[in-house]
C-alpha cells in the first residue's frame, strides 16, 4: 500500500565511478536530473550523499538493481543492495530497490537520439530519472487502486 505522505523521492543509479541521481515529485510523476555523484575510491560519497538529502529533504530513497546472471552486473546488484541498507541505515529515510531494466543503455540511446552530447555523469543521472519514474508510476498506480476513505466509511 503507497504511503500517502510521500512527495518527493530521490533516485540513485549506482555505479563504480559515478552515481546518478535524480529529484521526482509524486504530485507530477516526473523526475529531473541531478548532478552525479563522483565515487571515492569506488565507494559513496557519503558528505555528498548527506548534503543532497539536506537540500532535497525526500521522504523515500529509490535505488536502481541491475539483474542479470552476468557476473559483473550480479556484482553491481550486490553492491546496490548494500548502498540501499547503508542508505536507509545512515540516514533512516524508507529506501526502495527497483528493477533498473537496463536504464543506462537506454539513457545512452535517449542521448544518441537526440543529437545530444552528454558525458558520462550526465547519462547517470539521466539513468536515475528512468528509475525513479519508474518508481512513481507505479506508486501512483497503486494509489489509484486504494479505496477512498468514503468507501471505507460506507462499509
């Protein structure tokens, strides 16, 4: 069941350089990108991390799973597994795993086809806007189906 309180998210793309990220709003089902994240020594960038949760204040955290039986994606799906505890550790804001679906090819091609010149960051975090609306759609789609509080007044 969707948590009603929820208004804005933020979205990660983790990856071994760079993480991506991206603002979404439940109101608008949409996302924006956001500056990626540079790694430090393959790890988070947790002051970073901090300072943008400070700004954005975010009431869920969307972390993208890449799936696959390739080793080196079952590796990054490990590691965003653990990026997602940390996240909900260090900072106690509910943090969701979401399929990823292969998003950073696709935000590769959006960049290609749009004559577009993006670096890597760039394609990150617009990575992490395929992510996190994917996640807001489907939060919106199971709000849809909640009953109204006058249906439940009626029962």
């Amino acid at each position: 069941m969707p948590d009603q309180n929820i208004v804005s998210v933020i979205g990660f793309d983790l990856g071994t350089s760079w993480t991506g990220v991206a603002v979404g709003q439940t109101l608008t089902v949409r996302a924006r990108p956001l500056a990626a994240i540079k790694s430090i020594r393959q790890r988070p960038d947790w002051p970073a991390i901090t300072r943008l949760l400070e700004q954005w204040t975010p009431q869920k955290l969307i972390v993208g799973l890449p799936h696959s039986d390739y080793d080196k994606i079952q590796i990054m799906g490990n590691k965003a597994t653990r990026f997602a505890r940390q996240l909900q550790g260090r900072y106690h804001i509910e943090t969701e795993l979401i399929d990823e679906g292969l998003t950073t090819r696709e935000a590769i091609n959006l960049t290609v086809e749009s004559g577009q010149r993006k670096s890597k960051p760039e394609i990150d975090s617009l990575a992490a806007v395929l992510i996190t609306e994917s996640w807001l759609r489907e939060y919106q789609r199971q709000k849809s189906f909640l009953p109204s509080s006058e249906c439940l007044a009626e029962k």
